[in-house]
C-alpha cells in the first residue's frame, strides 16, 4: 500500500485581540508522507444551506509521525479526489504500536465543509 502526502497546518499564535481572544498569525507547514485517506461518510447541512455537505474522511499517519498532537491544526490534502483543507476533530490518539503492525497506527479523523 502507498500512501499520499499531506500538509499538516500547525496554528502560529498570534496577539490578543481586543476581547483578549487569542488570535493565528499564519502556520507552520509540516509536510508528511505515506498518509491513508480512507472516505467517511457525507452529510448535507441543514436547512439554511441547501447547497452545503460536510465531507468527513479519516487520515491514517505513519508511525513515522511519532504521535505529535494534532488538536487546533488544519490538514491539506493536494490533488485527487479528496483535495482540500480540512480541520482535525478532537485530539487523536495513536493506536498501541503492539497492535499496529503496518506501517499506521495514528487515525487522524477530518471534516470539511462546503456550500
């Protein structure tokens, strides 16, 4: 199996804004490769957005990666079928090593949405 590369988009904080919310001033760029992309399930988006889906997918990283958090971040997905921006959900966790014996063992699930 061959994965794909992705972006993952860590948030730069930024100053306060005049509320004393804490504002992004830009990301960090952290390219990886041998991502699976394996498709969730679509949904439509209520009745105010007639044109709108919210696209759910779930991104198996490498063990590679380490285990790094992902909470706050934003991953980019190039050309294909699924290319886009799409916001991690929670904090994933990696799965134990001793239970992972491909090379992933990190599900990173995401969600955009559109229209």
């Amino acid at each position: 199996m061959r994965g794909r590369d992705v972006t993952v988009l860590v948030p730069v904080a930024g100053p306060v804004d005049r509320f004393g919310n804490p504002t992004k001033a830009g990301y960090d760029r952290i390219d990886v490769s041998g991502v699976l992309i394996a498709p969730g399930a679509s949904s439509d988006m209520e009745a105010s957005r007639p044109e709108g889906a919210v696209v759910a997918l779930t991104l198996h990283f490498p063990k590679s990666w380490g285990g790094a958090s992902l909470r706050g971040c934003d991953i980019e997905i190039g050309n294909g079928p699924w290319a886009g921006t799409y916001r991690v959900i929670g904090d994933p966790k990696p799965y134990d090593e001793r239970n992972t014996p491909t090379r992933w063992n990190f599900p990173v699930e995401v969600e955009a949405a559109d229209g």
